[in-house]
C-alpha cells in the first residue's frame, strides 16, 4: 500500500527585541517580519504481506485522524 500527501504553506512570522544599545545608557526596540512558503510531499509505504503487519489486504484501520488550521490574519 502506497499513500501520498502533498501540501502546501505559508506563514507570517513577527518578533520584537529590547536591548541595551551599544553605550550601555538606553535601549533598542528592533522589530523583525517575515514571510514563509513552501510545499511538501509525504509518502508512506506499508507491505502487507509482512510478518508483522497484523492486517490482510482489504482491511483498514484509521486510529485518528486531526487536522487543524489557523489563520494570522
């Protein structure tokens, strides 16, 4: 059995950092962002007619299944 799954991403990601400045008297606020994508795929590879698979061809077990998506717009 051959199962494969393609994606796709993209985020946003920000940061903001305090530090001394460089006479030691005060302080910097620096603010960073950036974009992030990609893509990916993913395959998984499962012989059942291995010793240890458990399972004959035909059955199908799926123990969870969770997918979660966000927006930070």
């Amino acid at each position: 059995m051959e199962f494969t799954v393609r994606g796709a991403f993209e985020g946003n990601l920000s940061a903001s950092l305090t530090r001394s400045d460089s006479r030691g008297d005060g302080l910097d606020d620096l603010q960073g962002d950036v974009v992030v994508a990609g893509s990916f795929p993913t395959s998984m590879f499962w012989d059942l007619a291995a010793a240890l698979s458990g399972l004959e061809p035909g059955d199908c077990l799926i123990d969870e299944w969770k997918l979660d998506t966000f927006s930070l717009l």
